[in-house]
C-alpha cells in the first residue's frame, strides 16, 4: 500500500530564509502529489501540486521539486514569513483515483 | 469557489451517546467525499470515502458500524459517531473533490469538527 512519510518532523527558520521540507512515498504508481498548509484547529490548505510527468513546479514563492526515481518529493518556501508557520503535509495519489495518502506532517516555525 | 464546510466544529458529548458531523461543499456538487480523522500532532487519517447515492468504502480497521457514513446528496455528507468513547476524541475532517476538476485530484478540506467525549 501507499505510505508517505517525512525526514523532519520539526523545522525552525528565521524570517527571510528560505525554507526546505521533504517527503517520501513509497507507492510507484503515485502520479499526483500535493502539498497542503494546516494551520492549528483548521484543515488543510492547499499550496502546490505537481503531477508525474513533470519534476519542477514553482507557485507564489514555493517551489515543488518531484524526483520519481528515488520516490521523494520536496517544498520549497522563498522568504519565509512568520504566516508561513503552521504544519505541512505531502499527500499522494493519482489522477485516476480518488484517495491522498498524507505523510508524517512538518511543523514549520518562523522566528521575527 | 471550491468551499466545503462543517458543522459542528466543536462539539462535546457524554460517553455512549452519539454524535453526528456535516459536511458540506458550498459551490459545488461533490460525488465523492472523504472523512478523516486527525489526533494531536498527527497526520490525517483517511476512515472512507463518502459516495453520493451508495455505500461508503471504509479503509482497514475502521468500524463501519461505529462510524456511520451517508451520502444523501450531491453537497452533503454526513458522519455518526455513534455510541461514542473518550478515544473517539479527535480532530474530524471532511473533504471532497470537484467532478469539475477532471485533470486535478485535488481534495478541498473542511475547517475540522474537534469531537470530546467526556
């Protein structure tokens, strides 16, 4: 079955730095992968998506890098702001199917 | 567009009664919904997958009995937590996917119900 997880549970940046988190799924068959923000008590945001047939996708100062060989996926945040704290979840799944598989979560921290 | 609602989002109950949580998409029709479950500092747990007009697909280890699901309309969703115990307590989170959206398998979250079984 589909599992993703995520290297570092925790990650705290300074204001204005860039920002790196990063994921890992296992199900080869994945072809679509999202990227959603879940700030406390509320659901999940969507940031970024990035199907299979591309390795790069870039949005308003993040970035999604898809390396399909080693299964690894990653986000990147330009500029990081304190409002970009909160949790960041990688999910998996296909186009041709409905279910996200959601990885460990990163806890994001932005000190002024 | 693409907003998809819950109510209640808070709720507290007594042990042994049951719970029941909404889940709406506003501007949509949704024919497919899911249901996840969130505890503290944890990822999202998928529990089914809500289709309109026809029986939920419950992932491993969810108790279908326990947790009811029905999917009555095209904009609603609802699940029953019935007979509810303090480890039922958690974070409910519903979504749904836009039939619009074709080439996207993006999910649309609702805020959440946070459910406490006293």
């Amino acid at each position: 079955g589909e599992s993703v997880g995520l290297h570092l549970p925790t990650l705290s940046v300074q204001e204005g730095d860039n920002s790196i988190i990063n994921c890992a799924y296992s199900n080869s068959a994945s072809d679509y992968f999202i990227w959603y923000k879940q700030e406390s008590g509320k659901g999940p945001q969507f940031i970024i998506d990035i199907r299979s047939n591309m390795d790069k996708r870039q949005g308003q100062r993040v970035t999604v890098l898809l390396n399909k060989t080693v299964k690894h996926l990653s986000l990147q945040i330009a500029a990081t702001q304190p409002g970009d704290s909160a949790v960041y979840f990688c999910s998996a799944g296909g186009t041709s199917y409905g279910k996200l598989t959601f990885g460990q979560g990163t806890i994001l921290t932005v000190h002024p | 567009g693409a907003v998809v609602s819950q109510h209640p989002s808070w709720v507290i109950c007594k042990s042994g009664t049951s719970v029941k949580i909404e889940c709406r998409s506003l501007d949509f029709q949704a024919t497919t919904m899911f249901w996840y479950r969130q505890f503290p500092k944890q990822s999202l747990m998928l529990m089914a997958t809500s289709n309109e007009g026809s029986k939920a697909t419950y992932e491993q280890g969810v108790e279908k009995d326990k947790f009811l699901i029905n999917h009555a309309s095209l904009t609603l969703s609802t699940l029953t937590v019935t007979s509810a115990h303090p480890e039922d307590s958690s974070f409910y989170i519903c979504s749904a996917r836009d039939p619009g959206m074709t080439s996207r398998n993006e999910q649309f979250f609702g805020p959440g119900t946070r459910l406490t079984v006293l």
